[in-house]
C-alpha cells in the first residue's frame, strides 16, 4: 500500500511517521499528478480534514507538529499552484484559512516557532490572490483578537505570540494600514482598560492624542508598555521594526519610525526609572543605524541644556551610537552642539 493510501486509511492524527514520509515527495507527487476533478471529493477533501485535524490534535506535539505543519505547507503550496480550478478555489477559501489560521496558534502555543512561522508564512501568499475583500476580512479576523491583547496586556500569556504572529503579518500584508482603525476600534470598545494602562505608566490622554491624533499613538504606547516585561521584549521589538525599518524607503516606515521614536521619548519623560533598562535593552535594538539614529536624537539637540531629563536620554542615546559604531564616519567621530 502506497503513502498516500495509508494515510486515507488511516485514522487521525496521522502518526509522525507517516507525515515524514509524505513531506519528502509522495504528497507533492500526488497532487501534481493525479486527476483531481475526479477525485477530489473522495481523496483531496478527505486528506486535508486527515491533516488538520492532526495538525490540530492535542496528542501532537515536539516534531510531531512540525511534520504535521511541513504537510500542510505542501497541500496548501500546491493547491494554491494547482492547474485545477476546484482545488485553487479549495485552498483559497476563507474557510480553510480560518482552519489552518488555528493550526498557526496551536503550533505558537506549544512553543514551535519554526513551523508555526512556515505555516503563518503560506497563509500569508494565499492572501494574495484573494479578493481585496477577503483577505481584508480574514485580516481583520485574525489580527483583532491579536490586537487587543497586545494593546489591553491581556491575556499576560498570549502577549508573546500576538506580537509574534502581528510582526510577520504587518511584515507580508497590508495590515500596516489596517492598524489604525483596528487600534481606534478597540480603544474606543475598552476604553476603561486602556485608559488604566496607560495611567498606570503614568501617560496622559494628552501624550497619547499628540501622537497621530492617537490611534497609533496608543498603538505604539502598548507596544513600549509590552517591551518592559522581560518576557514579551523582544517580540514586542519585533512588532517595533517590521512597523518602523521594514522597507525603510517607504514613507510610511519613516512617518512611523518618528512616531515611535516620540512615544518612547515621552514615556520616558514621565518614567525616569525606565531610562537604565531602556538604554541597555530598547534603544540598541531601535537606535541600529544612523538615520534612526539621528531622527531620535534631532529633538533633543537644541533642548537637552534646560532639561535634567531630556539630557539624560540624550546622553543615553550616544551612548548606543558610540558603542554601536554609529557616530564614526571615516574613522572621526561625529559630534553635536548642546
């Protein structure tokens, strides 16, 4: 009995074995090969229901899932490729997203990012030859949940993943321009929970409403609340540079990179304490080149004499360029006035 006829006969969740074996070339053959009009409702639908829902399976785990992520990579790649209208139409189905969207999840939850990043990476191209429509819906699905958490704190425990699965969407989609929006949506829908948050890091409405009248503002507010828990840093940072450096040419990216920089510039003027964990964590991640460089320290320039706190950040910055090479050009030392 052939790989294929094993896994059809077999019960779900397909075991490791055999999904190894179907990731290596049998799977692929398959489908390039077969008639699939006229077994696609006896063989093609019944094989993906068998590769779902061992994707999705609680007794799946470790390499287990990642095998079970590399097929399903396969069958959706090579559907989506298909000379077959029926099984195109198949895989593009905002259906199916939706289910392998939550093989995504599981895969996040139990700690494999590697293939959890392969399959988010697939479902991210099958948005593309989509209708405008609903890829925007199945965008605004799935980032929304993503979304509040990243903006309310909460659930503690989903923080890590939302800002990982929204990194690599804002990365390969259009949601960058979805964020604004969104973000105003949930703000105004939990508005006492965001107005706790950002109190409780001692921002006012006023600090949040000077950054583009406040709906990214807040976004990039939670962003910085998210990046002091050790936990949720550097996925936090993440979210920061696919926003702000990813195709720095954009002038979206550099609208957005003075945004950023203004928010934590002011969260760290009503939070002196954070300045330390800041300079030695955050601005080396932020501050990589010189011209993110010098768009965060421009403000400061003419203003940190008269501002004890102003100063200090001023200070800490250099010290993120000097140590990262950034104020040498050929061999001299670039220098400011105060």
């Amino acid at each position: 009995m052939n790989t294929l006829n094993r896994a059809l006969g077999s019960s779900s969740p397909l075991t490791h074995a055999l999904l190894l074996e179907l990731g290596k070339g049998p799977l692929r053959n398959y489908l390039r090969s077969t008639d699939i009009p006229t077994v696609f409702d006896a063989e093609i639908v019944p094989l993906w229901h068998k590769l779902i829902s061992t994707a999705r399976s609680q007794q799946v785990i470790d390499k287990h899932i990642t095998a079970a992520s590399n097929t399903l990579c396969v069958f959706l790649n090579e559907g989506a490729s298909s000379d077959s209208p029926k099984f195109r139409d198949f895989v593009s189905s905002k259906e199916l997203w939706w289910d392998a969207f939550q093989c995504v999840h599981k895969a996040f939850d139990d700690g494999k990012t590697k293939p959890a990043f392969q399959l988010l990476d697939t479902l991210c191209n099958l948005l593309q030859p989509m209708t405008d429509e609903a890829a925007e819906e199945l965008l605004i699905r799935s980032a929304l949940p993503l979304l509040t958490t990243v903006i309310l704190s909460t659930p503690r425990s989903d923080l890590k993943k939302a800002c990982l699965i929204l990194s690599w969407f804002i990365r390969k989609t259009s949601l960058r321009d979805l964020l604004p929006p969104l973000t105003e949506q949930i703000v105004e829908e939990n508005n006492p929970k965001w107005t706790y948050c950002f109190s409780s890091h001692n921002i006012s409405a006023d600090d949040i409403s000077s950054l583009d009248h406040g709906s990214m503002g807040s976004f990039f507010f939670a962003l910085i609340f998210t990046m002091i828990d050790l936990d949720t840093r550097s996925s936090a940072l993440k979210v920061y540079a696919s926003l702000c450096y990813y195709q720095s040419h954009n002038p979206t990216s550099s609208h957005l990179q003075r945004m950023g920089g203004k928010a934590i510039k002011l969260f760290l003027d009503r939070n002196h304490a954070s300045l330390g964990y800041f300079s030695e964590n955050v601005l080396p991640v932020i501050l990589s080149d010189k011209t993110s460089f010098l768009i965060f320290i421009d403000p400061y320039t003419g203003s940190c004499r008269v501002d004890a706190t102003k100063m200090s950040v001023f200070l800490a910055a250099l010290k993120v360029g000097r140590l990262g090479n950034i104020l040498s050009e050929n061999g001299k030392q670039t220098s400011w006035p105060l």
